[in-house]
C-alpha cells in the first residue's frame, strides 16, 4: 500500500476533487496547511492598507491506495492541480507498512 500526500492550492481543490472521483478515489482527507516556498508569501490587500502574510495556504490531501493504482491518481493530481504557475504544489508518495480499520480490526488493502 501506498499513501500519497499531495500540497494544493486552494483554488484547485473543487477541480481536484472531481477528477479524484472520475477515478473512482472518493475517500482521502483533506487538512487546510500553511507553508512557505518560491512564493514568498502572498501580498494581500485589506480597506486599503497592503499586507505581506508570510505564509501561502495550501491543502494537503491524503491518500491511502494499493500500489497499482498509485500512477493514476499522481497522473490525475497533476492534471487537475497544475496551473503552470509557482506554487502549484507537491506530490509525495510513501510506503504504508500497516493499516487497520478500527471498526472491524481488518488490516492491509481489506482495511481500505
């Protein structure tokens, strides 16, 4: 098993979320993050007055899979977050040794 961990931007998440779904991923979870990159932070405007926020908000979604499946939904990720611009986000993919579903007590891919 595999659990991807993708960095997106906000504005992406609907479009992401959609293409999960036309791949049949319907269950990840999702943690609203701040990070700090090429960017630099974001220049925000505010009645008038300019602020510089030293962080950029970002979505991190998790996602467990068998291993088979684990080009696809990069492969998916990609397509539906890219935008072309800095801050488009990352993708990592790591090994998952255990899972266990705390309901029933199954393990491995019967778990997912």
């Amino acid at each position: 098993m595999k659990k991807i961990e993708a960095i997106i931007r906000l504005s992406r998440f609907e479009r992401v979320r959609d293409a999960l779904a036309a791949i049949d991923i319907r269950f990840f979870t999702m943690t609203e993050v701040k990070g700090f990159g090429l960017q630099k932070g974001e220049h925000l405007t505010y009645r008038g007055s300019s602020y510089d926020a030293d962080y950029i908000p970002r979505l991190q979604l998790e996602i467990v899979c068998p291993g088979e499946q684990v080009e696809e939904i990069v492969a998916t990720l990609i397509a539906a977050a890219r935008t072309g611009e800095v801050g488009d986000g990352k993708i990592l993919v790591v090994d998952v040794e255990q899972m266990t579903r705390i309901r029933t007590g199954e393990t491995g891919i019967e778990a997912l």
